[in-house]
C-alpha cells in the first residue's frame, strides 16, 4: 500500500465517528483541519491520520473501523484524516508539536522520532500477542529494548515473471545472480526487455544485490558497504546494465506491474500487492522468485516492506490512543484481514491472521509467501534516507557512469558513517 498507485478519486477531507455517528470536519478553522467539538458521549476525540492509499475502499474501510471502534466505546470519538500528496512532509510537521494526531502510520521509526517523543512504546498494546508478529517485521521498530510500533500490512517484494517467456527462451528460475543476469541478457528480445526493476535500469536492485551477496550495508551503529562485496555486486551489476538486458523508461514505474502484464519485461522487480492485476491480466502465466545468492556464500533476498501504527507520544490522550491501536490492530484480526486483502494484496501483520487467509495459500501468492519463510529480510532502522543517500549516489555513479567501485564505496560510507554518527543512541 505505500506505492504511488493509481488515485481513484477517493473522497478527501476528515471525517469524525463519535457514537457511531458520521460528521464531516472539513473545517479549515484549525491548522491540522479538526472540527468544533461534537455533540454526543465522548469525552476524548482521538486523530487518526493515514496516507492517501490508491486502493479504493480503503478510506471508507478506515471510516468504518472507527466508527465500530466508537460503537464499543463510546467515550472515544474518532476523527480519521485521509492527508493527500506528500505524506512524510505533512506528518512530520505536524508531531513536532502537541496538536498533532494522536495515532498516525508511517514505515519507519527512527531514534530520532523516539527522542523527540514522536512516538511512544506499545509493548502493553502488543501483549502477549507480540509472539504473533513476525519477529523480523517487529525488529527495525524496537529501541531500548521496546517496541514503538504495531505493524498494519507486510509488502514483500521480489522477481516475477512471464512463464510462457521462460518457456520460449528456454530458461529456469535462476539459482545465482550470474544466472539471473544471463536470464534477462537471453529473454531480451527486440523492444522486450528481460528485465525491469526501475525506470533508471538499477532501482532496488542497487541494495538488494549486495545483500544477496551476504552485505546488509550496515550493521546496527557501523556502516559496512566499503566492502569487496558489494564492489563485486555492484561490478556485476553495472555488467547487467551495460547489457541493455534492463528496461528503462517505461511509462509507469517498478511497483506497477504494467511492464510484465503488457510484455514490455519478461522479468520484473515488484511487490505482492500487484498478484490481483497480474492474475487478471495473465491468468496463471506468471510466477515469482527471491532473488538469487549472488554466489557460493551468498543468500537469496525478498525484501518486506509496509506500513505500521504508531502513536503519538505528545498526545494528550495517551491511554485513550493505545486503547484504540490495541482494538483495531491486535485485536481485531477481522479488521487487519479486511484491511490487507480485501481492496489491496498484502500479508496480514499477525502470523495467525495470515495462515488463515486462503488467498495467500494458492498459486503465485503462495510462492511469495514461501519466499517470505525462507529468505524475508527488512531494511534496518538505522538504515535512514539519510544515511543510506551517499550509498544511493555511489550506486548511480558506479552502475551507470562508470566510476570506480572500490573508491567510490569508501568515500560515501565515510558520508555515511558521519550522518549515522549523528543519530542519537538509545
């Protein structure tokens, strides 16, 4: 669901739920747009704030969870806010003071966010529950030995392909990079491409290559890429771009699965939120695989991506707020079903709710989930888009200039390593 998707014309504004009832607060009053308060039971009206998601149902499902949430407790109004356009801008603006909503998503929670009180620890919403999360999901989240978020959805992204092209062109799922780059060379066949993982040529691949090639980039507080490990991946990397095995360009980006439905790729980076399109495009004439060990060593990678609930911990409701995050997204594993599969495709957070979802456990889906199992690995926290931007630059230069891998790697992790320097230690 964090994908630019398609917009539907989904309804804008906020809307408040206080027992039970819908009233509109598109009042611009007030800088964050809450209304006047409302008439009714409630002695707290809690903000939710959530992206603008591009599935449609997603805003009246959210609308709808809080007003059962305000049915069953009535002393707690909620106001749902759906904030349009550049997302990460708006709420970071917006919990820098204590008018800011009480409960918000994001994908990340940094040191950062936690000593500035952005955020607080939900160790006693999570519960005993916590057994049921996926342990790497839960981990980038976790600072001082506490837990700031409750996951919502798991987005795990990995290669798809077209089965009838494989077929044709005479090739297998690939076992090692030096196969898989082989792979996209011979399945390139006139304006087909064997390959699309970004319209620049490299896209994810620029961190998930080295990965495979057993280099997470860094490792809690030390910045680890200045390595012959990734000079070797990225080396074979740029190999593969100068190949032009790599569509490039094309009129939507990797998360839309538009290049692989149409033929454009024969191969594409991309996540399980895009199995519906494919299924009703192609049928059953596509498959997924991790990402292949970049050799003997190496490991296979499917990146878990999504989006979690956390609460504000300058809120002036606290109690009220974790009550709210508990019900909707620990408790209600209806809701999280609901929430994950029925207007979109992802992983329900809760392992339990997952396993149950007959939807994963069939065809393509639940060869991703297979993936998940066996190769599922998430981003470091620490990992930050600022620590991360000298390695992203040093990608470029390398992949497509043709700068000197080794130097340029020092260079930037050094960049690197002094930004990391700068996040406080909890």
């Amino acid at each position: 669901m964090d994908r630019p998707l398609t917009r539907r014309g989904l309804l804008k504004g906020s809307v408040l739920f206080v027992a039970g009832a819908a009233v509109s607060a598109c009042s611009t009053g007030d800088p964050l747009g809450r209304p006047a308060p409302a008439q009714g039971t409630a002695k707290i009206t809690l903000t939710h704030w959530y992206h603008e998601y591009g599935e449609e149902g997603t805003q009246q499902a959210a609308m709808r969870y809080a007003a059962d949430f305000t049915k069953a407790n009535p002393d707690i109004a909620v106001k749902v806010s759906w904030i349009p356009g550049d997302y990460a801008t708006k709420w970071t603006a917006a919990v820098l003071t204590a008018d800011g909503p009480d409960v918000y998503e994001v994908n990340d929670v940094t040191p950062n966010m936690v000593k500035a009180g952005q955020v607080t620890p939900l160790d006693e919403v999570l519960g005993a529950e916590k057994a049921d999360y996926n342990a790497k999901v839960l981990e980038p989240y976790t600072w001082g030995g506490k837990v700031y978020a409750v996951p919502m959805i798991v987005d795990p992204m990995l290669v798809f392909y077209s089965r009838t092209l494989f077929q044709q062109a005479g090739v297998s799922v690939p076992a090692s990079f030096a196969e898989f780059s082989a792979a996209a060379v011979k399945l390139t066949q006139g304006k087909r491409k064997g390959l699309f993982a970004g319209n620049d040529g490299v896209g994810p691949l620029g961190q998930m290559v080295p990965w495979s090639n057993g280099n997470l980039l860094i490792d809690d507080r030390k910045i680890t890429y200045d390595d012959p490990k990734v000079v070797e991946a990225l080396t074979a990397l740029k190999d593969l771009y100068d190949a032009k095995a790599t569509l490039q360009g094309y009129s939507t980006d990797w998360w839309d699965p538009g290049a692989l439905i149409n033929g454009a790729a024969a191969m594409q980076w991309v996540g399980l939120w895009a199995v519906p399109g494919m299924t009703e495009a192609l049928g059953g004439d596509f498959d997924a695989f991790a990402l292949p060990p970049f050799g003997p060593g190496g490991q296979a990678v499917v990146n878990m991506g999504g989006w979690v609930q956390v609460v504000n911990g300058k809120s002036r409701n606290l109690e009220a707020a974790r009550r709210y995050v508990r019900w909707l997204w620990v408790d209600n594993t209806a809701a999280q079903t609901d929430w994950s599969l029925a207007y979109g495709f992802h992983i329900p957070p809760r392992n339990s709710a997952a396993a149950k979802a007959g939807k994963l456990n069939t065809g393509p889906a639940k060869t991703v989930m297979d993936a998940v199992a066996a190769h599922g690995i998430k981003q470091p926290a620490l990992w930050t888009p600022e620590v991360r931007q000298p390695y992203t630059d040093a990608v470029t230069a390398i992949v497509k200039k043709g700068a000197d891998a080794k130097k340029t790697l020092a260079a930037a992790a050094e960049r690197s390593q002094a930004l990391l320097n700068e996040v406080p230690v909890l």
